[in-house]
C-alpha cells in the first residue's frame, strides 16, 4: 500500500470526526516541508485535527522563510526533496536553531537517517507511514524537548507566549488571541520582554530599567509607569482592572498569568 493509499482511507475514517472549536491558548506550529503536494495537503488536515497549526511548504527555500518570520514549534522535514536535500538543511537549522525535527524517510534510506539524527534531527518515520504514528512521534518530541527546557539546555528564547498571545522575539511581533498583529514601540517591547521573563515576580520601575536597558531619551522622557500604561491599553480587556501587568504597591509591577517559553 502506498502512502497516498494510506493517507486517503485515514482522512475518509477520521473526517468529521472532531469538532472543531475556537482554541483558548496558542496553537503549537508545525512546520512540514515535503515537495509531494497530496503529502503536504494531508499532513496539514490531519494534524489540524488535532489542534496543531500547520504551514506545508515544499523546498529549503520556503522553510527558511517560515523560520525567520514565525514562531515554528516543531519541523516535519522529508530527507528526499529535489533541491536542497534534507540532510543539508538539518545541518542548516541545527546550526540556528534548535526547533524539534521529525525527519521522513524512505525504508533504503538507513544512512541518511542514522547521518540526520547525528547532525541533530530528534526522531524520524519511515514512508510509507501512518498519519497516527506521525502524529504519536510529534506529540512525543514535542513532550521530551518541553522536559529539557524545563532542566534549561536549549539556550536562545525565541518567543513567549501567555493566554492566547505571542510575542515573536526574532520578528518583535505581538500576536493577539485571533493572530492579529498588535504594534509596540521599542520600549514597549524592551518592557514586555523583560516582564514576560519573569512572569510572578514583582520588578520594581529602578529593575524594569536596568533589566530592559532603555537608557535612551524615550525612556528617561517617558516613566515606566507610562509605558505599563500603554502596554495595559493594548493587551488588557479593562485597562483599569489589569489581569496580565499588575501593580504591587509600593514596589513595582509583575507579569500576572503563566508565561510559556519558547525557544
């Protein structure tokens, strides 16, 4: 059976199976990256299923592209495209990056796999492959690198994410819950990102300047506590009764809901 055989009486099996629901937090992102149209059409309906966002693309080119402009949580990249080979580019991202990869493979290709598991690749499906153990390998790297982060091995934060929002560090995008973009100034983006750094800890005004280095004439001209002010106009539903940028009287501000990190 061949893998668009497989595919097809998957999708006709699961179709319609799962409601789909407006998600309450941020989605994680799936990048896949395989020069077969119907492969790339399929991954993305079947993991979407199951509340992964998906951007398919067919080339290195594309990828790269992905990664310098978004937040991309994991990568499903074939080792056979016809430009770039897979091989290179695992090489390439291991040398930026280090965003979880689930590499696929054909069954005569060993030496390639072996040689992208060296290079930095975390797992790998043979073809032809079942979408359900695709999506088991995802959902186990994803696990396993979330516990590595928690024992602080992976070193560059690419972005933070709280509630529905996110800010892409790489790009200085704010995202809102419906993936709108919310325009920062440099100081309010310096401030957010030290906040989000340090999410339930009270900063005094004398940290959040030292901490976000804004020693330029925007700051000293503008208060911290006027920036807070833009920052709560932006993200909070009633400014007045802020749930994410609180005050703590007499000592500074924190960051009040869990903040996840990506790197």
């Amino acid at each position: 059976m061949d893998q668009h055989t497989i595919w097809n009486q998957l999708e006709r099996g699961v179709k319609g199976s799962i409601q789909a629901h407006a998600p309450s937090t941020v989605l994680a992102h799936v990048l896949a990256v395989d020069d077969d149209p119907v492969i790339r059409e399929a991954i993305t309906n079947y993991l979407g299923q199951y509340e992964f966002r998906v951007t398919a693309v067919a080339d290195g080119g594309a990828m790269q592209a992905v990664v310098a402009s978004d937040v991309v949580d994991l990568i499903v990249l074939d080792l056979t495209l016809r430009a770039v080979d897979g091989i290179t580019l695992v090489g390439r991202l291991r040398d930026q990056s280090a965003i979880p990869i689930v590499m696929l493979s054909g069954r005569r290709e060993e030496a390639d796999r072996v040689m992208g598991l060296e290079l930095g690749a975390d797992d790998y499906v043979t073809k032809p492959f079942s979408p359900r153990e695709l999506l088991a390998r995802i959902r186990t790297v994803l696990r396993r690198c979330r516990r590595e982060l928690h024992q602080g091995r992976p070193e560059g934060i690419r972005a933070y994410r709280f509630d529905g929002w996110e800010l892409n560090l790489n790009t200085r995008r704010l995202s809102n819950r419906d993936g709108q973009a919310v325009p920062l100034s440099n100081g309010e983006f310096s401030l957010l990102v030290v906040l989000l750094g340090a999410p339930n800890r009270v900063l005094s005004r004398d940290q959040l300047l030292d901490m976000s280095r804004l020693h330029s004439d925007d700051v000293y001209a503008r208060s911290v506590n006027t920036q807070v002010m833009r920052l709560r106009r932006k993200l909070e539903a009633d400014p007045t009764k802020p749930r994410y940028i609180c005050t703590e009287r007499g000592a500074g501000y924190l960051f009040g809901v869990p903040v996840k990190t990506i790197y």
